[in-house]
C-alpha cells in the first residue's frame, strides 16, 4: 500500500534489497549511518554532499561518491534519499521528481528500515546518542546481534552503524525536525526533555507534546527518573519505568568506586541487584549506563551477559575524548551544546582529572539556541577555571540581529572571547591542565589542531 502523509512508513516503501539508492548530503553523521546499513541490507548506494572529502570516507565501504552536480546517479537510482538539511527545492531532488523517481526523507527512510523489527528507540534533548551506544553495545554483548543506527562514531566498529542480522534494531531518535516521529518503537527510552529545536516547535509544550507522541507508540517506555521532563512525559504513557539515581527510580544506579578509567557500579531492582563495570568516566555516564542495561533487560538479555558488557566502552567520538594526555596538558574534544550537556561534562572532566586547572573552550552552536539559552550558557561555563567563548557556528541558521557571543560573554563576569587563531597560546601552560573543548560545529577540527601541537607536532596556521 502507497505511503500517506499520516503512514509510518515500512520496509515496503523501500525498493527491493540489490537495487540502487542515492544519497543526497551524504556525509552528514546520520545519512552515513544509514548509507552503511543500506549497504549492509544489500542496497547499491551511492550518493553526494559539499563535503567531498568528508563523504569519501564512505568510499571503502563500497558506497560511490560523485560531486553534486552529476545527476548520473540519481537517474538510475530507486530511490533518493535527502538529508533534512536540504532545502525541498534543491535542483537534484526537482529533477528526481520531474523523473518520477521517489524521494524520502532521512529520518523516514530510516524508519522504513527498521520499523518492522524489533526496534528500540532513544530519545532526549542529550545523552541519546551515549545511550543509544551504550544499548547498542550492551545487546550486541547479549548476543541479540542488533542492527544499530548512532549519531557518533563507535571505537569498536569503525563507524557509527553496525549491522546485525537479528531481528532488534536499535537506533538513535532525534527530536530535530520531528524526525523521531516517523519511528514505531516498540520499546521507547527517553533521557531527557528540556527547551531545545524550539526552532522547529516554537515553544517548550509543543516540543514536549512531540515526545508524548513518540513515547505513546511504544509498548514500554522507559525514561530517566532525574529528568523532570523526561518523567512528565512518562505521566501519559501506561507501561513506563524509569532509571537513574533517584530513590524511587524503577532501576536505580549506584557508583561503587569511580575514576578516571572507569567505575563500578550497581544497578538496583525491587527484585535483584546487578552488579555492572563501566570503562567511562562521569555521573552522567553512570546514569546512561543504567538505563542502557535496563533496557538490554527488556529487551531478553540474559542479566549475568550484561555485567561486563560496558567495561570496554571508552565513549563515543566527540563524547568526553580525549585527545592528548600528557603530565602538563590533557586536550578533550566534547559535542556538548546545550547548558545541561555543558555543565554535566565540566562535572565529570574536573571529577576525573582533580587538581588540574580546566580551560574550556566552548563554540556556541545556531544563534537561536545562543539567544535562548545564553544566561544558562554563562551559569554553567562558570564552572570552569577558566572559560573562553569562540564566535558562534551558524550551521543552518542565518544570523539573527543583535545575537552573538556576546550575550554570554556580557551575563557572567570573567567569562572571555577566544578567536580560533588564539587557540594555540593556550597550549603553553605553566601548571598541570585541561583543555576542554565544547560545541557541535568545526571546533572539533581545533581541539584536534590543539592535541597535535600538544603532541609536538608542528601545526603552521591553527585553526585555519
């Protein structure tokens, strides 16, 4: 039966398995993931972006890359599948229309992938993609042989998908463009709902009513009992139960040693206690961790499977990596850009790293969330020793008048600007330090600049 505007689409809205799908701005962390698992569900892919050299790295894994203005590709193709972040009159996906050739969405063409296994979705404004990872690994431990589908990329597999041919699907849900609402969960895991995408929802009760939505599809729901939105969305959902170190949480964590490499914890029911080794640092992490293996739990995971199943996870790219660590600097790269993201990740790098100054560099990211959030910005970068704030990262916004970095720079005393060209002054340190980079936009391209002068390797125009 042929989609409509109010079907969640299925794997019958795909061509059969062996014929050819295109990529339009291919390169971006989700069309990749889901360029890989076409290519591991037998699809012939190929596919285009901006970013050529970013989108080549799709290359060794059988995926054809052409620039965007060869539309060979998508002449021969079954199906073109375009990321969000295209506009719906970009010049290759009208002339994929004018051929009658179909196009979908990426996060509805992601549902038709998965909605028809077992699927197991992960939702919040942060800590999804680490909760997604963490599932991911911890079924994949189980022996459930998921296919999984990451906003980062995971250490183990190389990449940020992993195929599997059992019939669990576990994916990250984002909330950007309503995108996790083309997903018919069958268990839905929800970390925390606060004021983000308002760009998309216009205000925070929209936003929420979109999670509700979300939840309400899922059998069991299964949300943070330390979010005050995350547990009003499971208000409305019969089957919820929560994790996280509230007393009255349904499965409550417990830290029995923590430290740099690592922490030991518990993980506690009505009915049992679980003991569980984590390889990553940080409450935030031992808080995502328990929710991860209650969900495995749900999911048939044999408990005794479960309790080394974290012990090698290191964390996800741009999640708390660390790039250089050295007696003088430790450089760490994070995608933090949200206030909550900020402060939880300054928490665990001065818990691990005690008695070190921290510097943290932060890239404010759309000048939407800049404007909204820039008081609760300057709150939590307070934290740190010392912190600097780069110019802001349009991404796909144009810029709004009278917003910039300054609005946080101006809310909190002793907050400083750094431009990216700075960055190096502050690799010469005279006592031991962290330099802790934060943003979703290119300032991972310098702390990666900073950790190899770090290193001693010779870097001729940083931040270039």
């Amino acid at each position: 039966m042929p989609m409509t505007e109010f079907a969640l689409p299925r794997r019958s809205d795909l061509p059969s398995a062996g014929q050819p799908v295109f990529l339009l701005g291919i390169a971006g962390a989700g069309m990749q993931a889901l360029a890989l698992a076409l290519v591991s569900e037998g699809y012939d892919v190929s596919g285009s972006d901006q970013d050529l050299e970013a989108a080549r790295t799709l290359e060794k894994h059988g995926i054809r890359i052409v620039p965007e203005s060869d539309m060979t590709g998508i002449s021969l193709s079954g199906l073109v599948v375009y990321s969000a972040a295209l506009a719906e009159d970009h010049p290759a996906l009208r002339e994929a229309r004018s051929a009658g050739i179909p196009t979908l969405k990426r996060a509805r063409a992601l549902g038709a992938l998965v909605n028809d296994r077992l699927l197991a979705a992960v939702a919040g404004t942060h800590g999804k993609t680490t909760v997604t990872t963490m599932l991911a690994l911890a079924t994949e431990r189980a022996g459930l042989d998921p296919l999984a589908l990451i906003g980062g990329r995971v250490a183990p597999w190389g990449s940020n998908m992993r195929p599997g041919a059992g019939d669990l699907a576990v994916v990250e849900a984002d909330e950007y463009d309503r995108s996790f609402l083309e997903l018919d969960p069958d268990l839905a895991i929800v970390t925390s709902v606060e004021a983000e995408h308002l760009e998309c929802y216009g205000d925070i009760e929209a936003l929420e009513t979109g999670f509700r939505t979300f939840a309400k599809r899922a059998q069991r729901l299964l949300v943070c009992a330390d979010d005050a939105g995350a547990m009003r969305i499971a208000d409305s959902h019969e089957y919820a139960r929560s994790y996280g170190f509230a007393s009255d949480a349904t499965y409550r964590v417990g830290v029995v040693e923590a430290g740099r490499a690592g922490q030991s914890c518990l993980l506690y029911t009505e009915a049992e206690t679980l003991p569980f080794r984590l390889g990553a640092p940080g409450a935030h992490n031992a808080q995502n961790a328990v929710g991860a293996i209650a969900a495995a739990l749900w999911l048939g995971a044999e408990p005794a499977r479960l309790a080394d199943s974290l012990e090698q996870f290191r964390g996800v790219d741009r999640r708390l990596q660390v790039l250089h660590e050295s007696e003088e600097i430790v450089v760490i790269d994070d995608y933090a850009h949200h206030p909550t993201e900020v402060r939880a990740t300054l928490e665990a790098v001065g818990s691990a790293w005690p008695g070190r100054q921290l510097v943290a560099v932060f890239q404010p990211h759309l000048y939407s969330r800049t404007r909204d959030h820039a008081v609760n910005f300057a709150t939590a970068l307070a934290e740190a020793d010392r912190a600097l704030v780069l110019p802001v990262y349009a991404a796909r916004e144009t810029p709004i008048s009278g917003v910039s970095r300054d609005l946080i720079i101006e809310a909190r005393r002793g907050i400083e600007t750094v431009e990216p060209d700075e960055i190096e002054t502050l690799i010469a340190v005279s006592h031991p330090t962290v330099l802790l980079f934060m943003g979703a936009g290119d300032v991972t391209a310098l702390a990666h600049q900073a950790a190899r002068f770090a290193s001693g390797d010779p870097i001729d125009a940083l931040g270039d």
